[in-house]
C-alpha cells in the first residue's frame, strides 16, 4: 500500500466557490441546511508512490483511475464524518453490505475539462449534485450540503490536477458514488453510508469513436416504469439494463433504444437521452425530446442542448412523446434530419440505424457527423474546454466551475 502523510485542509486556503442561477435550484425543494460534512474540514493524505499516465490514444473508458479518492462515512448515529482524500485503493465493506443486497445505491457522472489556457473547469457540478441529492432521497440515504460535495471534489481535482488529460477530445471523468453499508440483512433504511468519489481519464466513450450508433429497438425489455426510479441515477437501473444490452450486440447493434408502453414510446438511447431533428406532422422544423415525466432521467448534458437551441430561436424546440410509429412515418415521408443521444460520457453521439420490428430503419447522417449535432458537440466543446470571453462561457446558463491550481502545498514524507 502507498504510504502516505496527512495534510490539514487549511494550509490549501481554497478560495469559496459559489454556485449561481439555476445551476443551484432544485426541483424537490430540498434545502442544504442539514448537518452535513464540510469541505472546510477536509482532510488530506498524498499518496507518496504515483501512477503512470495513460496513453490518451488507446484510452478505455473507465479502465484507469487517478492517485487519489475521496470518502465521507456517515452514520444515523454519528452522523457525517469529516471527508478524506487519500490514496486510491479498494473499500472494505461488511458481507451483509446493503449496497450489495438491496442495491441502495446511487451514483453521478460529471466531468473537469482543461481548456486552451491550461485552466481546469467542472461543467455545471451544482446540476449533478441536485440530481444525486434526489436520487439520495428516493433511496433512503442521507441529505447532504450539495456545494459543501461540490467544494470536496474541487479539492479531490485539484490534488489530481495533473491527471486531467490536455486534449481537445479526453476528459477527466468524476465518479461520486453513495452508498448504504447497513451492516445486516434487514431491508430497511440504512443506518450506515459511504460517499465516495474516483476520478477516471476517459477518450471517447464508445470503441467505434464519433461515428453514428445503431440501436436495437424492442418493446419486450423495459428500463423505467411510472413511479420507478428511472429518473434517479441508481446502478439498479444500469445493471438491469445489461442483458437487453447484450442481446443487441447479438443482433448487430451497439445500444438499445429503449420503448414504453403499448404504442412503443421512444425514451431513451442505451444510457442516453435522446433528441430527433425532423419536420414535425405540421411541417414544423422542430428538435424533439422526450419529456421527464418520471421515466426519463434528467440529463446534464440534455438540460444544456435545450438551453443551447431554445436561445438560438432557430427552430421549435420541444419536450413532446414520440412513437415508433411517428418516427417511422417521418422517415417514410422524408421529415427526419437527425437522431442523437446525449450524455455527459459521450457528450452528443449521432444515430445512424434501428433495427426494430425485423427492419432497418436508416436515420440521415452527413458524413458521420450529421449538421446540428455536429455544431452542438462544437458548442458544449467550446463552452467546456475552449478559449472564450468569460461572458461566454456562462450564457445560455450553462456554466463552468473553475479548479484553480496551486492549492495543494507540497509536504514531505514525515
């Protein structure tokens, strides 16, 4: 194990960080007056031994992992203990583990971006820490202080700083994750929890790069029902979706576009939002999504697309149910320009081909890369990772949060 020295929070002198707008409201009306763990009491432990950085070419999503994690235990009788960043290494976690029984569980996916200056930024951190306190709620774990969460893992990055890939097109990947470790096999609201972040140098997120995906379209696996968690980011979710996923590789597809109900509703595309570019039945140019109506999970990158195009007034922009048969019909009368999925992992991935009902169904792609998804991968880029006015980086409410360098004061090996 890497040896490793102790570091008070104080001696980083981290400025505040605020967050603004409606980056900090949420939905649920849950305040962050709890008792929660606070940044300002965070404790440091530098690894002594570290890693060697990746090839960002042959990069794996998901396969490499920084120097340094961060934990926050909690217990109903104790409370939130203080947070630690420490080296990485693996958890010790009681058999009886609720996580691992009854999958009280919850995660998010968020990521920081170097830009053109060499400075780091979070992209919109406060709509993820929203996300996960609701999805906290919905599971029974603990409330927490949402930009408290946000200050540690700024502090987690910038420790980390150097594993934040330079490059246009990789990323640094953040994995908070919450789990109940209720120690026994009741299944009831855990009397134990742990928080925990991981920090991931990730590439593209599917092996095949930008290119268009097919999806593997059928209505005998569902992901999300009315009064389920779909709209919650919980591994539950994901797990289940794992052998409808690998049924769509046997039939030649990369992803599944998810169906509901009887007239076969379009939700989601594998662990996407979904958005169709098309011509609506009123010859209307319009961009579409599905609306959230308690299936559809709350996507970051899917709230900032809507923002995006809803300021450019270019084109009807709409949250609205679609159907297999609707798109089928546009596709016969020629109405549909795009289909894409959007993530924070893949950012905006085009859709090239369905297979649904025994048919290919061919969706328009220019050159791979069709024109609107094209342009908002170049926006959300521009905004995330590129120079720009400061101005800029904050119109259209979708805002960067900065990690600033140089916080961390060295320490030597006692």
């Amino acid at each position: 194990m890497a040896s490793s020295t102790a570091v008070p929070s104080s001696a980083a002198n981290a400025p505040s960080l605020k967050g603004s707008g409606k980056d900090v409201s949420t939905s649920n009306g849950m305040e962050d007056s709890v008792h929660s763990f606070k940044a300002a009491d965070l404790v440091i432990e530098l690894s002594q031994t570290h890693k060697a950085k990746p090839d960002l070419t042959n990069l794996v999503f998901g396969t490499v992992f920084s120097d340094h994690m961060l934990t926050i235990e909690w217990t109903s009788a104790g409370g939130w203990q203080k947070p630690h960043v420490k080296p990485f290494g693996n958890l010790s976690l009681h058999p009886a583990c609720s996580a691992m029984h009854y999958a009280v569980q919850l995660f998010e996916g968020m990521k920081a971006y170097r830009d053109a200056d060499d400075k780091v930024r979070l992209f919109r951190p406060m709509l993820n820490m929203n996300r996960m306190a609701k999805s906290a709620e919905r599971a029974c774990l603990p409330a927490f202080d949402r930009e408290e969460l946000v200050q540690c893992i700024r502090r987690l990055v910038q420790v980390d700083l150097e594993w934040v890939p330079k490059s246009d097109s990789a990323s640094l990947y953040i994995r908070p994750t919450f789990l109940g470790t209720e120690p026994s096999l009741g299944v009831k609201k855990p009397s134990h929890a742990l928080l925990y972040v991981i920090l991931s140098p990730v590439g593209s997120y599917f092996s095949t790069g930008a290119k268009p995906v097919s999806l593997w379209a059928d209505s005998k696996y569902i992901r999300a029902w009315r009064g389920g968690t779909g709209d919650c980011k919980m591994g539950g979710n994901y797990g289940a979706s794992i052998y409808a996923q690998d049924e769509a590789v046997d039939y030649g597809c990369q992803q599944v576009l998810w169906l509901y109900g009887d007239d076969h509703q379009i939700t989601e595309v594998g662990t996407m939002n979904m958005f169709l570019f098309w011509n609506n039945e009123k010859g209307e140019e319009e961009l579409a999504t599905p609306p959230l109506d308690g299936i559809i999970l709350p996507g970051i990158t899917r709230q900032s697309i809507l923002e995006l195009t809803r300021k450019w007034g270019e084109f009807k922009v709409c949250e609205r149910y679609l159907t297999m048969a609707d798109l089928r019909c546009a596709l016969k009368e020629s109405r549909v320009k795009e289909m894409f999925g959007s993530g924070t992992a893949c950012v905006v991935s085009p859709v090239g081909r369905i297979l649904y009902q025994g048919e290919n169904l061919h969706i328009p792609c220019q050159e791979d890369f069709p024109q609107l998804a094209s342009r908002l991968m170049k926006e959300l880029t521009d905004i995330q990772v590129r120079s720009h006015p400061t101005g800029h980086r904050h119109q259209f409410n979708v805002y960067s949060t900065l990690v600033e360098r140089n916080l961390i004061q060295p320490v030597c090996a006692q």
